[in-house]
C-alpha cells in the first residue's frame, strides 16, 4: 500500500509539474512581448546616443527576415530561441570598449538568458517535420550573426563597432517583436 500511495504522489507531482510548464509555454508569446520590451529598454539604457563619429562607419548585416514567417508557430519559436542565443553570446564577450551601464548589460543579458531557458523548455525539438526548415533557418541565422562576429573582430571590438551592433540588435528585436505581436 505504501508503494502505492508512494506512486499516486509521483504521479501527482509529474501532473501538476507537466501543467505548470504547459500553462507557462502557453503564455509564452505574453512573456516574449514584455522581454522584447524589457530588453529594448535595456539595449537603450546600456548606451546612450548613438555617437556622431560613428555614422561614418557603415555595417549591412541584413537580417533573413524569412526565418520569422514559417507557417508553423514551432518553427518561430525556435528561430526566436535561436536569435536570442546568438544575440546572446555576442553580448558576452569582449565588451570592454563598449562602455555602457554595467547594470543595465547584466540585466539584459538575465533577460535573454532566461527567455531562451524558457524556450527551450517549451519548443518541441525532436519533431521530425520541422526540422528541415529548422536547419535552413539555423544557417541564415548563424550566417548573419558571423557576419556581425566577424565585423566586432575585424573593428578590434571598438566603441563603434559595439554601437553599431547594438542598433542592429535592436532592429533584430524589433522584428521579433512584430512578428508576436501578429494574432
């Protein structure tokens, strides 16, 4: 009776816990729209305006915009993950010429590191059918991420060359932000 009772518990606890994360992958697009927001904020305080010497130097990144308009809603949100993850890891190294509020970086950083936990917890990876268009995606991504790594590289990580890449992360945000938005 003890195992029994000991297995009803179990069952119990993977039920409520099962319903939990799919009530927070169902306000998933809600909790997307107030970190887009949160992190636009945060990409603003980090710096402040954007400085004159650096409108002379010109980047073209051109996001793949397509990544974001699949028919499936699985396949943005893992684009989104895989967005946040790149956006991410560019944010974490080699900031030292940035020269922005440490505070606000470290909460922007939190914010992305936490969406993307959220992601992962409820994007449904192993699904066969997605996974051709994922993988198409995930080279447009990479691409255009490398294309900003490589710039920060090539520039020696310089304040404009941080700037600059701030402003296209900002962009990048704003369309995922559009693309949520949709009903």
């Amino acid at each position: 009776i003890m195992n029994a009772f000991g297995l009803i518990q179990i069952c119990l606890i993977l039920l409520c816990t099962t319903t939990i994360s799919s009530l927070q992958c169902n306000h998933l697009p809600l909790q997307q729209k107030k970190v887009i927001e949160k992190s636009l904020k945060l990409l603003d305080k980090m710096g402040k305006r954007f400085p004159q010497q650096c409108l002379r130097e010109k980047a073209f990144f051109r996001f793949p915009e397509q990544v974001l308009k699949p028919r499936q809603k699985e396949t943005v949100k893992v684009a989104i993950e895989e967005i946040f993850q790149h956006i991410f890891y560019i944010f974490s190294k080699n900031l030292t010429l940035a020269a922005w509020d440490g505070t606000a970086l470290e909460q922007f950083q939190n914010g992305l590191y936490q969406q993307i936990e959220q992601l992962e917890a409820c994007v449904i990876k192993k699904q066969s059918h997605y996974f051709g268009s994922k993988e198409v995606n995930r080279m447009k991504l990479k691409k255009y991420f490398k294309k900003i790594d490589c710039f920060l590289k090539d520039k020696q990580h310089s304040l404009c060359s941080w700037e600059i890449s701030r402003a296209e992360m900002r962009r990048c945000l704003q369309l995922i932000d559009k693309v949520i938005r949709k009903p």
